[in-house]
C-alpha cells in the first residue's frame, strides 16, 4: 500500500516563499520610505524659509541702548543679532560677530580675562576682536555700528569681514558742545 504524499511539504514550500515574499516586500517599502525622506530633506535644504523678521532677528536694525547706559571698556552679548557689542575704553564701539574666524565656532567673552576664547581651538581676540592667539587667520568679523539720537543701533544685515583692527572700524558718539543744540 502506498501512501498518499503528505501535503505537509507544499505548506512550507509556500510557508517560505510567503516569508520571502512578505520580506521583499518590507526591503521595498523601506526603499520607498527612504526615498521620500530623501528627497524631503533635499527640498528642504533647496527651497528658500518665507519667514517674516521680527524686531532684532539678524539682518535688521537692533538697538543697544542709550550711549550712556553702556560703560566704558565693556562687552555685551546680543543673542537675537549674534553679535557683542563692545564699548572700548576710549568710547568708541565695535559690533563684534560672535563666530571665530577659524573653523566658526561660537566665540563667549571672558570677563575675568577681558577677551574672547574660543572653545574649539583656543584662539584668543582681545576686546577689540584682534588676534592675540592663533590658529584664527584674522580679526573677528564687524557689524555696521551707528549712533542715532544718542541711541546706539547695529546693522546686522552684512558682516564685514576684516583682516585686523582699524581705526576706522570704531564708531565714536558725537561730542556735545556746550550752548550747542542737537
């Protein structure tokens, strides 16, 4: 007597290709997925933000104060424009970018010390925002300071790129003459 072929057999043969099949299956929806976020992240990076600025986002006008409120020989951080404002010991003031002309880094002042460190690479920027420690090439980049109604403003919209410190980089509040008006 012979006995009828177990259909046992047949149920893995199609247990294995239904499992191959399901697997192929997941490996390209992956795929797929994988390609969506792809190509999301590329549009994104591609397609310009349509955000509208608000008072002190970088690229407007911001105002640091009354020319007496600042003391003479300080530095102050502005987060919203990415600058310090710097007052020097002569009156004159420097808006000082907060990124290292190394590799970009962002650039804390050091009150203790009375200058800027970088924390990836250790260049050193005195008050003025020169080099006094390498490996930085250059000065720290400056904003367009000017004083209007004895009002202090910074231009965030450019920065300026310098090799050093000049003179004609500080901007000084006008001098009031007595009996004069204005």
């Amino acid at each position: 007597m012979s006995k009828p072929p177990k259909q046992h057999c047949n149920d893995q043969s199609e247990e294995g290709s239904s499992r191959r099949s399901f697997l192929n299956k997941l490996w390209i929806g992956v795929g797929v997925v994988a390609v969506i976020e792809f190509v999301g992240i590329v549009t994104a990076f591609l397609r310009p933000r349509k955000t509208k600025a608000k008072a002190g986002d970088f690229g407007t006008i911001i105002e640091a104060g009354p020319v007496e409120k600042i003391p003479l020989d300080s530095v102050t951080a502005f987060v919203r424009g990415r600058f310090y404002l710097a007052r020097l010991e002569d009156g004159g003031f420097l808006a000082l970018s907060r990124k290292c002309t190394h590799l970009g880094c962002t650039v804390p002042w050091v009150s203790r010390e009375k200058k800027f460190i970088c924390p990836c690479h250790s260049s050193a920027f005195d008050i003025r925002g020169e080099v006094i420690s390498p490996p930085a090439p250059r000065a720290l980049d400056i904003y367009h300071v000017f004083i209007e109604n004895n009002i202090v403003k910074v231009e965030t919209g450019r920065r300026i790129k310098r090799t050093e410190f000049r003179a004609e980089h500080v901007t000084y509040p006008k001098k009031k003459i007595d009996g004069a008006t204005g």
